[in-house]
C-alpha cells in the first residue's frame, strides 16, 4: 500500500525548501500574533495602574514643596576632601572609563586626597 506521505528520506529539495518555509511561516505569524496579544494587554492593564489623586481639603495646608529635582544623569552631590573640583571631575572621568560605564551609571559618594 503507498502512502501520500512524504518522508525525510525520499523527499526532494523543492519539498524541503517549501515544508522549510511554511515552518517558519507558521512560527513568526505565532510570534507576531503574541507580541499584538502583549501589546494589547499591557494598553489595558495600564489604565488600572495609574494612581488616584489625593485630594485635600480646601482649608487644609498644602505639604512641603519638594527639593528642585537633580540636573538630567547626575546621581546627587559628591563631598570633596581637600580635592579641587578639576581634579574631582578628571578623577571621575578616569574611573568611568575603566570600568567601561557611562558616568551617569555610576555614584561617588566623595572623594579624598591620599597624603
């Protein structure tokens, strides 16, 4: 009895390549459809995420202004030890490009002068 079957040993190139192509067809169409399924999650589950506004009451103070917030990429203040700002600044520079890290990643807390 003969089988319509192909199988991999009397399969020819053009059968390969064709079977090769509606593989990756099905499976980048299966990633496509996934990715929209996330996509389309993520749009409404962010609506449910968003905080509630305090409201206060009309006659009641207003908190405490916070400080102005740090300049873009900076990581707070660095407290200098007998070390002009040139130096401090070079310093940083020379330990960011050692380590291979762009100078916002990293944090000095400060920096002291060895005598």
């Amino acid at each position: 009895m003969k089988t319509l079957a192909l199988t991999a040993a009397n399969m020819g190139i053009g059968d390969a390549g064709i079977t090769a192509v509606l593989g990756y067809a099905v499976v980048f169409f299966g990633l496509v459809l996934l990715m929209c399924v996330v996509i389309l999650m993520g749009k409404a589950l962010a609506g449910t995420n968003q905080k509630a506004e305090v409201k206060t009451p009309a006659g009641a103070a207003s908190p405490a202004a916070p400080a102005a917030p740090p300049a873009p990429g900076s990581a707070g203040e660095v407290k200098l030890f007998d070390v002009p700002d040139k130096e401090a600044a070079m310093i940083m520079a020379i330990v960011a490009d050692k380590m291979g890290k762009p100078l916002n990643e990293l944090r000095f807390k400060s920096i002291k002068e060895v005598k």
